[in-house]
C-alpha cells in the first residue's frame, strides 16, 4: 500500500514537471514564430524553423 502512495506522488511530480516543460516549449515556440513572421529573408527563416525543430525534438 505504502508503495503504491509512493509510485502515485511520484508520478504526479512528473507530471507537474512535464507540464512545466510543455510550458515553456510553448512559449519558446511562439516566440520564434514570431521572430519568423518578422524575418525578411529566407535565410533567416530557415534559421528560425531549425531552432523550432531542434526545441520539438528535445521534448521528443
């Protein structure tokens, strides 16, 4: 019994953790995407859509 108690605040940590993490993913994410619509150049954009996906796949 005590274990399960244990396991359940446990996994209530991590959820609280990984809703942190979504969190600010989601923040970061709409701040490059605003750095996109503002980018001039293609190169610029580019660079911009690599930070995007580097961050995606760090959540991944």
């Amino acid at each position: 019994m005590k274990k399960e108690n244990t396991k359940e605040v446990l996994m209530e940590g991590e959820f609280f953790e990984n809703k942190k993490n979504r969190e600010k993913l989601i923040k970061t994410l709409i701040i490059h995407l605003n750095s996109y619509l503002e980018a001039e150049n293609n190169l610029q954009k580019i660079k911009i859509l690599v930070k995007i996906y580097q961050n995606l796949q760090k959540c991944s």
